[in-house]
C-alpha cells in the first residue's frame, strides 16, 4: 500500500445538546479528548500540514500511522477545549480562517435555526499563534466557491489570504474550502493565489497521487464514539466522487 496520511476535519469543540442534523460540524470535548489520548497511546504520528505537503512531495519519508488534524471556521470554543489537550500531547493543528468574520458570530448557521457561536478574534490568534498553532484560509466569507463567478472566487481566496498574512506577519500556504465546495476554476485559483495546499471534505487518506491542492479529509463527527473513530481513520476510505486533479497529477 503506497504512503497515506490521515487528514481529519474538525468544526466545533465543545458540550453540545443531542442532535440528528449537521453532526459533523460539532465534537464532544470529552471524545476529542479521548481521541488525542488514543493518537498518542498508540504511536500515531501527527503533522502539520507543512509536513504533510513535505511527505506528500516525496520530500521526506511519510511515517506509519501519519495523521494531521484540522480545524474549519475558527470558533472560539477551540480555544476552550481544544488546544488545551493538543498542548498536552505536543499535536500540531491547522485552524482555517474566514478571514472578513474573525470576532464575529458564524452567521450562516442562522439558517438552519443553530446557535451562531464566535469566531476567534484578531488577539486571540496572534496569541494561539504564538503558543505554535498553524492558521490557513478558510476564503473571505465563507462563500460555495463552486458556485460562485469567477471573479468572486479569486477575490474570496486572495483577500482572504492577503488580511491573514497582514494579521500574521508571515505567509499563509494552506488553504480550505468552505463546504468542501470546489470545481476547477476553484482550484486553479488557489493556486493562482499562491497557497501549497488546499483541503476537501472527500472521505479518504492522501496519498501522493493526489493533488495538494484538493486533499481528503476525514469528517470526525458528534456522534463518534472511540470506535466510530477508528472506523473513520481506517476503514472509511472511500471518496463518494472522485477526485479533482489538475493536469500533470497522477490518476488514482
């Protein structure tokens, strides 16, 4: 079997109420908790997305049991639960931006009649930031690129990329796509903009036959219990559409 990292996607952290619907934008603090001890206990290998790309290029070699962990949106709650337990096993994480909402209330939720939590503020990603929490671009507004005109596309991607990089004082390489949301013309604008890697929500590991530029991710949902969890990381592997690749990248 050639080389493959595990990619998880995460949204919320945090205590949530039961639900039936949008399970995997929430995660019980408590089975977060318990999933990070099980990564450390059992020898798994986190990466950042730096070295995921690293390893993905060939440029170093891809460790057994290589995962990486991600984070969409940006909620404050992150902070509340999640990092501390990523400080306490040393994991690296990547939390994707919406670069025009930070410190406001994730307002599309409002739709399906959720809760709006907050997003982190300007301050407190400098100060996660500065405790070694790696931070992408997850557009401007948190729009459907695949439905968007080709010029609000670029403008999502590049001024998304430009306020975060003036926020950080340092590049943003990596990139998310809201809603797992994506067609070509998506695609070539990330790289247009200049990002190494682009994430999915395509249910399978990367591998290096695919582009960085659209990488599967694993969804860890609510209602995944320890088990549900290793389900997800070793046995749902298979992507419902395939791929998007741009010319010169290798077919699976």
């Amino acid at each position: 079997m050639q080389p493959h990292i595990n990619i998880l996607m995460y949204h919320q952290v945090g205590d949530f109420a039961p639900m039936k619907a949008h399970q995997s934008t929430y995660c019980n603090h408590r089975r977060f908790a318990a999933q990070m001890a099980w990564l450390s206990r059992f020898g798994y290998t986190v990466l950042s997305m730096d070295q995921v790309l690293a390893c993905l290029r060939g440029d170093t070699p891809t460790p057994p049991r290589a995962v990486a962990l991600t984070f969409d949106d940006g909620y404050e709650n992150f902070y509340e639960y999640a990092f501390p337990v990523l400080q306490r096993y040393g994991f690296p994480a990547m939390v994707y931006l919406i670069a025009d909402l930070l410190g406001q209330p994730s307002s599309w939720f409002a739709a399906d009649g959720r809760d709006t939590p907050p997003l982190m503020s300007a301050a407190r990603i400098l100060q996660l930031r500065k405790a070694g929490i790696d931070f992408g671009s997850h557009s401007a507004t948190h729009q459907k690129l695949a439905k968007c005109e080709d010029q609000r596309i670029m403008e999502e991607v590049t001024r998304s990329k430009a306020k975060l990089e003036d926020l950080l004082g340092e590049s943003v390489r990596h990139f998310c796509y809201p809603y797992g949301s994506h067609d070509l013309r998506a695609v070539n604008a990330v790289a247009a903009a200049g990002y190494l890697t682009a994430t999915t929500c395509a249910r399978a590991p990367a591998t290096p036959t695919d582009d960085p530029l659209t990488l599967p991710r694993k969804a860890i949902s609510h209602g995944d219990n320890l088990l549900g969890f290793l389900w997800r990381l070793h046995v749902k592997n298979t992507p419902r559409t395939p791929s998007i690749r741009r010319p010169g990248f290798a077919n699976a």
